[in-house]
C-alpha cells in the first residue's frame, strides 16, 4: 500500500539532515513485528546475505559504507564534490522541537553513518543543484526500520522545516512504499519526498527530491536541491541514478555467493 503524506524529512546533503534518525525514539508510525514498517517482503525475499558480510564491528561498518556509498560518478556526468564534501562520523542529525535539524552524537543502534555533499555547477542562466548522498549501518534490521518510521513521524510532526541557517524545505507530499508493491523492487522499505528548497543564497522556490530505502540493517539516502533554470526531470534523474547505484553496490557487498 503506498501512504502519502505532508510533510518533509529534511536534506542529506546538509549537516543538519543526513537522513538518519535516533532508532531509540518512538515513532507514530511503529514497524511491524517482522521488523518493517508494513507488510513488504522479508529480508529472506528481497535479498539473502551472507551472514560472514554483514558488518559488526564499526570498523567493518565504515569500510563497508566506503564500498557503497556514492561518489561523483554515480549521479552521471557533470557533479563535482562539494565543501566540505564529507560529513563528521561522530555527529547525528536530529530534528528538534522546533523544526529545526541539529547536529548530536548518533545513536546507540548506528555503527557508522556517512554523508556525502556534491554539486552540479552553475552554468548560464541555471544556478548550482545541490545533492547528498548517505549511508547508515545500523546494529540490527529492526533499528534500521525505525529509522524509517522516525521519518515518517517527521513527515507528519514537521511540514517546513530548517536544515541550517538561511535554508527552508517545505510543501511536501511524502510517499512511502514497500518492497514488491507497484515497480519497487530494490529495497524492503523505500520513501520520497517532493517539494520546495528555499535558500537565501540561491533564493527560490526551487524543486526539491528526496529518497530514502532500506535494506536489512542499511539505509540510503539521497537529495536532490534545485536552482533556477534547473527542471523537476533534472533534479529527479540525479536523485534516482544515484540511489539506484548505492542499492546495486549494497547487494552486491553482502548478498550470498552462489
């Protein structure tokens, strides 16, 4: 069942939003007892890891992060890292009482977490499109789904949030789907989220697209912020190649051998 919702979850390029949430706070919208936030297919279905694979260590963590996460390249031709390009391994994002990310130490459930901050450049007439991509391994499967849920209760707590200081998403509409409903196949749990990008630098409103899946005790996160000249199918096309291609790594670092 696909649930839409208004709302908006924030930016995984910015460090106030690296599209993790504290696993240990309840969400309105609970997980099941399979350890998903519905009913989508188990672990079993979606994909069959290799036991050996699964990080348990931080250390095992971060390399695989490093294995997965995205770089330049996975977007397509054109983005070029940004400054700082990535984020602090000991920082948390955590959406405050007011709307407003802050940075804190990460959650018990998280053995690491990481973000990535690139840009397409300005050019004539089209402003700069700001992306992120992260990557969270959490401890176990059930941690990660309830960082999806704590994402949807953002969603629903929060229609115009801050991520930083002179930087505003809001007019969302949210959707969420399981793994094996409609066309998603890539994920047990995936979410997204449209709508628009305010900045004083960059001015606006501009479109904004963020998706968000997990997998096991993994999720990935991708941003897409736009600019003026920059099209919704542009911004889009960013957003879906690169969480397309961190999925793709993602399986293949620790699904069975046959």
């Amino acid at each position: 069942m696909t649930v839409l919702l208004a709302g908006c979850s924030g930016a995984p390029d910015d460090p106030g939003k690296a599209g993790e949430r504290d696993a240990s706070t309840s969400a309105s919208a609970s997980p099941d007892p399979g350890g998903g936030t519905g009913t989508g297919p188990s672990p079993e279905e979606a994909l069959v890891p290799d036991p050996a694979r699964l990080p348990k260590t931080r250390a095992e963590a971060r390399d695989l992060i490093d294995r997965v996460i995205a770089g330049p390249d996975s977007f397509g031709p054109g983005v070029v890292k940004r400054s700082p390009y990535e984020s602090d391994p000991a920082t948390w994002p955590v959406l405050g009482e007011y709307c407003v990310w802050q940075q804190r130490k990460p959650a018990p459930s998280v053995l690491a977490t990481l973000t990535r901050s690139f840009e397409v450049p300005a050019e004539r007439g089209k402003g700069p499109v700001r992306l992120g991509a992260v990557v969270t391994v959490h401890r176990t499967r059930s941690d990660a789904t309830w960082e999806m849920a704590e994402s949807i209760e953002e969603s629903m707590r929060c229609p115009t949030q801050q991520l930083r200081e002179g930087e505003q998403i809001g007019s969302m509409i949210a959707g969420a789907l399981l793994g094996g409903e409609a066309t998603q196949t890539t994920s047990e749990d995936s979410l997204s989220e449209l709508g628009e990008y305010r900045s004083a630098e960059l001015g606006g409103p501009h479109h904004y697209f963020w998706q968000q899946a997990q997998t096991l005790q993994f999720t990935v996160a991708v941003t897409g912020k736009g600019a003026k000249g920059r099209t919704e199918r542009e911004i889009d096309a960013l957003v879906v190649h690169a969480q397309g291609t961190m999925l793709a790594r993602l399986e293949s670092a620790v699904e069975k051998q046959s």
